[in-house]
C-alpha cells in the first residue's frame, strides 16, 4: 500500500499478476492521481451516492474513489 492510497482486493490481485513493467506503469498512474484525484471524470451511475473515477495511462486505467487525503483503487486495467 502506498501512502495515502488503499487497494481493493481484486485491485491486488491484478497488480500482483502484472509483470514488472507494467505494475511500475499502473502505480505511477496511481500516484498522479492520487496528487491530482479530481483531474479524471466521475463516473458514477446516476443516483449513486459514492464519488467514482476512471483515470487512463498508455496502457492502464484504474477505477477508483477519492476519499479525504487518499484514494481508494477499486479496479485495475492492462492493455498491453
């Protein structure tokens, strides 16, 4: 876990699968956001009352929720 960030279960699991490379990509697109959580759309559904956004990297995204001076990652995505 890095500083100010919580990973979902399933958002670990899919780290830990990942080779290197790619997991130094995806945390580096956690770290811009977690410094800038606002900067990415919110997607959530209509009537939702949780705050959700996706932010997109090269070859990653994550789906995650802002939370007062941290951010809680919910998914991870590869395309590479």
């Amino acid at each position: 876990m890095q500083c100010g960030t919580v990973f979902e279960e399933l958002a670990v699991d899919v780290l830990a699968e990942l080779p290197g490379a790619a997991r130094l990509e995806v945390l580096a697109l956690v770290d811009r956001v977690r410094h800038a959580p606002r900067a990415w759309p919110d997607v959530r559904d209509p009537g939702s009352v949780e705050e959700i956004r996706e932010a997109f990297g090269a070859r990653c995204w994550i789906q995650y929720m802002p939370h007062d001076g941290a951010i809680e990652v919910r998914e991870i995505g590869w395309a590479g």
